[in-house]
C-alpha cells in the first residue's frame, strides 16, 4: 500500500517540481523588473487569491474524493449522497447462490453502472455549486471595485481594475478545481500534471512577452501580471473541460445536503487554516509602520525561496489525500498513516538542511534588493516542515468524517498567528511574521497530536522522528556556530556539504536503506 502511495507521490513530485519551476522562473524575474514596494502587490495579491480560492470551493475537493469512494464501497447506492440502488434485478443476481459466471458478469455491469452514475450525480452538484459561488463572487467584485480598491491599500485606488482581474482568475481557478479533482480520483495524473503544466507554460509565456513589449513599465504596471494568469486559467479550464469529460453541472438539493454536512467543517477549518498562509502577509502590511509594501515585497520574495520544501509539502498532499480518504480497514490506515509520516519527516529534514546550509546560493534567485531577508529562511522552512506533520495528522478526522474538528484545529494556529504577528510584526517587521508562521505551525502540529492521542491513537514512531529532527537542527547550528568562524564561502560550503552529508548517512544507516536495491527498483520501473 504504502509503495503505491509513494509511486502516486513520485508522479505528482517529478511533473510537480516541473510545473512550479517553471512557475518560479518568475520569482527571480519579477523581482529583477519590479522594485521592492511594487513586488510587494504581486505577494499581497497571491497571498489573498488562496483565500477566495478556499472560501469558493467549500471544502469540496476532499468531499469529492470522500463522497467517490464511498459509491465505490456502497456498489453505487451512495444513500447518503442520496443515490438510487441498484435495480432488484441486479441485486437478486448478484446474490443469487447458483450464480454463474454470466450472471456475475451481469451483476458487476450493473455495478459499475451505478457507481458511474452516483458518481456523475456527485461531479455534477459539486461543480455546479462551486461554479456557481464562483460567479456570484466575480460579478460582485466587479460591481464593487472602486471601494474594494480603497480598502486593500493606496497601492490600488489608481487601479480598481486589478480587483476584477484578480476575481477573473479566481473564477476560472475555481470553476477547474472539481474537474482536477476528478483526474485524480481517477487516477489520471499525467492528464493532471499536464494541464498544470499547460496552465504555467502559457503564464510564464505571457509574462517574458509582456516584459519584453515593456508593458510592465506602461501605467498599468503589475496589472499585466494578472492579464497574463488570466489567460493562462482560461485556456485551461477549457481545455480541461472536455478532457476530465465533464458533465453538465447541475445541483441535486439532496446530495448537496449530505455533501455539505462533511465539506462545511472543511470549509471553515480551511479558510482559517489559508488565513494562516496569507495573515502574515496582511499583518505586514498593516502593522508595519513605515515602508509596508517594501517588507512585504522582500518577505514574499525570500519565502518563495523555500519552493523545495513546498514542492515536497504539494506533491505529498496530492498523492496523500484520495489515498488515505479511500476505503482502508482501521488498521491498515492507522499503520500506514504513522509509517508515512515518519518517511515524511525524514525527507522534509533532508530538504531543510540542503536549502538552511546553502542559503546564501538560494538567495541568488532572487534580485540583488530582496537578498537583505535571507537569513529568515530556516525559519520557514521549519513552518513548512510542519504544515506537512498537521496535514498528516488531519487525515484521520477527515476519513472518519469528524470534519468540524479541522475548525478547532486551524482556528488555533489562527488565533496562535495573530497574537504573536501582533506582539512581532511591529518591532521585527518581517522577521516577527516569519516567526509568528512557525508559531501557527506549532500550534495546529500541537492540537493535532492532542486530537489524535484522544479519538485515534496511532503507532507513529515519536522517537525516532524526535530523533531525525534533533540531528538536523544539531548539523544547522554546527553549521551557524562554525561559519562565524571560517574565512571564505568556499571552506564554509564545504564544510556545510560534509554536514549534510553525514545527515544523509546517518539516516541511512538508522533505517537500514538499502540504496542499490532502492536504485535497481526505480530504474527497473
């Protein structure tokens, strides 16, 4: 089971770290184009797209995949997504003690036909509803410009238009999020991963070209930014559309209903879970005292340094959440669950260390301006570290539809955000938000733990996870402690290598890895 997971992360990760490579080619050009106040609308602008994102789809991605597999495991009756059964034919057939193998053949045809059907019934109510909150947002949005503008900062009221663009790209983004959903509860992760990537390629595009027509100098600025996502979400979304053979979307009250019941806890516990993700943002902006939008443009520029980390933290969450949101006995879950988490932690460390050791040739990514922030890296990437620990240990409740407890969840990390962004942000500006982040990850990591040691007590290996992470910060602060005292980036780099590399081998004599059979597996796939 676990092998599959890893094969599914695998897909994901390798198309994954292509799309947003090709995504991130525009960190370090943005930030060579545009000066630090200016580049900080573009982190303040998809700091909040996340945000509608959230609040849009409702929680109806998991739902989908919850809601999918329970047709699977319910031969299509689906009654609590309000399905008919089977017909008495069907069913007489199947039970039938003298069967044979035609009527078996009946029976499973008829199963698969109801199942496709429930799950039709399913795409179709959950598409329209999001497709439809998608639209009314657009449209209020673009009715409500000019105040919306005055609210977000000084930054937007010579430009109410980049509220409508950004409401444009939301509404395509969300109007693709259940048809994506769809690839992947099918299985289809190359279709997946390619219209993903067709999706970046035509942003990245756009964007070199408009630079390059000097657009991003013309009195529109950073609006072209959005012109070009835009483009690039449309042409998606109608591609995708007859790709994952959508139907048309249409809401049945009923399953609507039952899918809300599971997605609206999702919901809540989400959106303050992506308020976490762009709070500290906000908070920036707000609580800064002089040269917000320059804090901000830096703190954004050095957090998407930490691309490796969250590449892993996506690629996982992708694999990770239809697998362990199908129908597993308890046991096999609770098993699998803690041995992934573990191999998690492992590789999350490893990528810490290759990213905390040598930031300094990380922070070539961006421009010369933005460098001056960089040593607040670790410190997001022990915030990303985390995300991925909670993730895993969210998706017990999720399974056992215990969905409310993702708002007690995430409301703390909230509320975790916004007293230690309040008590930093003023007197450390964006070093407090870096701070305040990992404080919210601490916390949902916290309550997470406490959650699943009362209702779902699981095997995870607390002490040798403990262990990896303290070898990891014990090679970091080695590395901090000796690079004071060496002379030269060369000698430190070296030393830093030898650091991570015995990490590396220090892992892989604990777990007894087995490197050559690891390397004639992959390569014999």
């Amino acid at each position: 089971m676990l092998e599959r997971l890893a094969k599914q992360t695998a897909v994901y990760g390798i198309s994954t770290i292509l799309v947003r490579f090709l995504s991130y080619l525009l960190t370090p050009y943005y930030t060579r184009v545009f000066g630090q106040e200016t580049y900080g609308i573009v982190t303040d602008v998809y700091a909040l797209i996340p945000l509608f994102l959230t609040l849009l789809t409702m929680g109806m991605e998991s739902s989908y995949f919850r809601f999918a597999a329970r047709a699977e495991a319910e031969n299509g009756a689906a009654n609590d997504v309000a399905s008919k059964p089977a017909s008495k034919s069907a069913s007489k057939s199947a039970n039938d003690p003298a069967n044979n193998p035609a009527n078996a053949s009946v029976a499973e045809a008829a199963r698969k036909t109801a199942v496709a059907a429930a799950k039709r019934r399913l795409f179709a109510t959950t598409w329209g509803a999001t497709s439809l909150a998608a639209l009314l947002f657009f449209l209020l949005v673009a009715l409500f410009a000019a105040p919306l503008s005055a609210y977000m900062g000084a930054a937007y009221v010579a430009h109410p238009s980049y509220a409508v663009w950004v409401a444009a790209i939301v509404l395509f983004d969300v109007g693709a999020a259940i048809p994506f959903a769809k690839l992947r509860e099918e299985g289809r992760s190359m279709t997946y991963v390619g219209l993903k990537l067709l999706s970046v390629v035509v942003n990245v595009a756009l964007a070199f070209a408009f630079g390059a027509a000097g657009l991003f100098a013309s009195s529109f600025g950073v609006g072209w930014v959005l012109v070009a996502n835009f483009a690039a979400s449309l042409l998606t979304w109608c591609v995708l559309l007859p790709v994952a053979r959508c139907p048309r979307p249409r809401i049945d009250r009923r399953i609507l209903g039952a899918v809300l019941v599971y997605s609206l806890p999702l919901l809540v516990g989400g959106l303050a879970g992506t308020a976490n993700e762009f709070i500290d943002r906000q908070l920036i902006k707000y609580l800064v005292p002089a040269g917000a939008m320059a804090q901000l443009g830096i703190y954004g520029a050095v957090t998407k340094i930490a691309v490796v980390m969250m590449l892993f933290y996506q690629m996982y969450r992708l694999a990770a959440e239809p697998f362990f949101l199908s129908n597993f006995k308890k046991e096999e879950f609770t098993a699998m669950n803690a041995a992934a988490l573990k191999y998690y932690v492992m590789a999350s460390m490893v990528i810490f260390l290759a990213i905390a050791l040598f930031r300094d040739a990380f922070a070539l990514i961006v421009g010369r301006d933005f460098r001056e922030g960089i040593d607040l890296l670790p410190v997001v990437l022990g915030a990303n570290v985390l995300a991925g620990v909670w993730l895993n240990l969210s998706f017990w409740y999720k399974r056992a539809e215990r969905t409310s407890l993702a708002i007690l969840v995430t409301g703390a990390g909230l509320f975790a955000m916004l007293v230690a962004g309040c008590t930093l942000i003023p007197r450390l500006g964006y070093y407090g938000a870096a701070w305040a982040r990992l404080a919210s990850e601490t916390t949902m990591v916290a309550v997470s733990l406490w959650l699943n040691r009362r209702y779902q007590p699981a095997p995870y290996a607390w002490g040798r996870i403990a262990e990896y992470v303290a070898a990891a910060l014990g090679c970091f602060f080695v590395a901090e402690r000796l690079g004071g005292a060496i002379d030269g980036a060369a000698a430190r780099h070296v030393v830093n290598l030898a650091l991570f590399g015995a990490y590396g081998y220090y892992l892989v004599r604990r777990e007894r890895i087995d490197l050559r059979a690891m390397a004639r597996a992959i390569l014999k796939r």
